[in-house]
C-alpha cells in the first residue's frame, strides 16, 4: 500500500512538473518574426516592407558598414528603432528594438511585462546579467540569433530582435 502511495505521489508530481510549460518552452524561428499590422516580418528581410507599416515620422542615420559594402542605417521612431546592413542594394533587418508597449512578442510579451510573464513565456533556457534576459535560437552557438528583454526593477524596459548578422 505504501508502495502504491508513493508511486501515486511520484506520477502527480510528474504531471504537475510536466504541465509547467516554462520548463518545457523552446525558442524557435517563429520567436525571431515581428508582427505588425497583420504581417511578419523576418530578420535579416528588406527592411523596405517593414518601414512603410511603422509610418514615415522616423529619423534616420547611417554609417558605413564595418562587415559589409555599403552603409549600415538606423530608422528611429519614438517607440522602436530598426537596424539595418547593406547587401545587393537592399537594406536588411539586423535588429529590432522596442522601447514602446503598443508592440508585442509573437508570445504576449511587451515593455512593462514582468521578468516572471517572460520567463513564463519563453522558459529556463535564457541567460541573465546585468538586467538583461537573453534567449538564443541557438542556445550553445554565441553567433546565434538573440532576443534580449532588457529589465529595470523586474519590469520589461526594451525588447530586442537580433540577427547576429555582423558577428564574424
């Protein structure tokens, strides 16, 4: 009966642990899409279909690239900013950071989210320093893609989408 007790406490244990999806929760491409407007938008994609549904009340600056033939521009809104680098005449998304909270992640993360709604969201797999969580599409890769929550006070300050594209 005891026997019986204990392997009854062992699989409800298991199932509990089991149904605790932030254990579980893996990055995958689809964590690295921006949606807006009803559109995805991919890293490393022409940024050109991108900025006409973020509006024309940007400022932009560039810069020659350091990786690659051509210029290397920044897009600035009051509330995002899109990095972009130069191949075959495009300008493709390199990062995406958001300091506004009318954008989201594809997982309902968004700035004023607390440090436990986005580890909930995306799971244990992450690394922390310095009030920045870091997930990796590839988690033991450090050229992988890159989606940083920057935190202040346990609170989603900035959400960044990096492509890992200009580390050699």
């Amino acid at each position: 009966m005891k026997k019986y007790i204990f392997l009854t406490i062992c699989f409800v244990l298991l199932l509990l642990t089991a149904c605790n999806g932030s254990s579980t929760t893996s990055i995958s491409q689809k964590d690295f899409e921006f949606e807006l407007n009803n559109k995805v938008f991919s890293l490393n994609s022409d940024v050109s279909l991108l900025l006409p549904e973020l509006g024309q009340d940007y400022d932009m600056s560039e810069a020659p690239s350091c990786v690659y033939k051509g210029t290397d521009k920044q897009f600035s809104y009051s509330d995002i900013s899109i990095y972009t680098y130069p191949i075959e005449e495009k300008d493709l998304i390199d990062e995406i950071i958001i300091t506004g909270n009318k954008y989201k992640t594809n997982r309902g993360i968004t700035i004023a989210s607390t440090r436990k709604e986005v580890i909930t969201a995306y799971g244990n797999n992450y690394k922390e320093e310095e009030g920045m969580i870091t997930y990796l599409l590839e988690p033991d890769n450090p050229k992988s893609q890159a989606l940083y929550f920057v935190l202040q006070d346990d609170k989603v300050i900035s959400i960044s989408y990096y492509s890992a594209s200009n580390i050699p």
